[in-house]
C-alpha cells in the first residue's frame, strides 16, 4: 500500500525529556512537512524539507529539530526547549514545487502528551 | 500572518441541506485547496483551484474563487450525516514553498 505513516500514535513525554516522532512515506514524494495543531486550531508550520539533506524552518520552528537523510523518511524531535509541546502532530508529503499538483497527503497524527 | 480565516467557525445543519463555509487570505496564490479532518485524524485533500480558475466542481463539492477578494468558498450539497468533519482552506502561496492552512470550520450533520 501506498501512503504515509507515523509513529506511534500516542506519546507520553516527562517534562525535560527530547523526544521523536516518526514519519515515513513510500510515495516517492520530494517535500515533506511537519505541523502542530492545538484544540480547535488549524494548522502550523513547523518545518519543511523539499529535498533530501535540505530542510527549513517554518513559523514555530523554536523548540524543533528535524532530518532529512532518506526520501522516505523525515522524523521530527521534540526538544525540552520546546515550552508548550502537548499537541497533535501531523506530518504531510507532496511531490514536490515542480509538479504542479500541490496536494498534500497527510500521515494520521501523533497526539504527544506532556505529563 | 499569511494564514486564512474561515468563516463560520461552527455550522450545524440538518441532513440533506446545503453546506456553506468561506475562507480569505492575505497574499497572492498559486491555488487553494480544501481539506477534510475527521475527529483525532489526519487531513485528507478535497479539491484544488487554480488561480487563474473561478469555479470547480467534484461531486456534491462546488469550490469557488474570487482572487480579487482574496476568497474562496466550498459548498457541501445534499449534505450527509458522514460529512460531519472540519474543513480547512489551504492556500500555496507564490513565493516560497509553503502551504498555509486556515483555522477551519467545524460542520455537524444532523441526521
């Protein structure tokens, strides 16, 4: 099956303590992207790539930490820098700035939880 | 902020009514899209309209855009208990290669 996937689905995080979110895409696609989304919000940029061993910072990027070192595969880390983290995490992929087609395609979440 | 805003924020209609939520931004555009989030779930794209299109249609969804107000509205006909969701607007803005999602409307189908 083709699509996106993170992992795990719930995370429970002691206060201090970085932690890392996975993402993982066979889709073949170039860009892929991160974004926090609080309790009846939309969504945030946290951090683009749209190119391996490429990345950039979106809005709230402080606190935030990511890779790019496959295609397939972009994780994110929650630092202890980050001072309000409980949020859900949702992590997207598209085929990139040159296909015109600009759909996202969106992994089913992380909801991380601060104890 | 480049971020859109959705308008209502909340709608409520019975089954079989006609659905209607908007969206402004604040810059130029490549395209919007619209998007679908069930409760606790990923998004999933509905529809994508081009700049230099006015109106699209993909089943019971009709999207249109007006550039020169920098608007768009999607509109759910024949509406359905199951198109019980939040959408969200996403707008691919022309420099750079972000897409910046609206703070969304949260619709109830009641059947």
């Amino acid at each position: 099956d083709g699509g996106i996937t993170q992992s795990p689905k719930y995370l429970f995080r002691k206060e201090g303590q970085n932690v890392t979110l996975s993402c993982e895409q066979n889709l073949n696609h170039d860009a892929m992207y991160w974004y926090r989304q609080d309790p009846g919000q939309g969504l945030r940029l946290i951090y683009y790539s749209q190119i391996v061993n490429d990345f950039q910072k979106g809005d709230i990027a402080e606190g935030y930490s990511v890779s790019r070192e496959k295609k397939e595969s972009f994780p994110l880390t929650v630092t202890s820098a980050q001072k309000n983290p409980t949020a859900f995490y949702l992590c997207a992929s598209a085929p990139g700035w040159t296909s015109g087609r600009g759909e996202q395609f969106f992994g089913p979440g992380t909801r991380l939880t601060v104890l | 902020s480049q971020q859109g805003e959705e308008d209502p924020q909340a709608l409520s209609i019975q089954e079989g009514e006609n659905a209607t939520m908007n969206c402004s931004y604040k810059t130029s555009i490549n395209n919007l899209q619209w998007y679908r989030q069930n409760s606790g779930r990923g998004l999933v794209h509905l529809i994508l309209i081009r700049s230099n299109e006015r109106e699209k249609h993909s089943g019971r969804l009709r999207v249109t855009l007006d550039t020169s107000k920098k608007s768009s509205s999607l509109l759910i006909t024949a509406s359905r208990a199951a198109d019980t969701a939040s959408y969200f607007c996403a707008t691919d803005v022309r420099t750079g290669n972000q897409f910046y999602f609206g703070t969304g409307t949260s619709l109830t189908v009641i059947p």
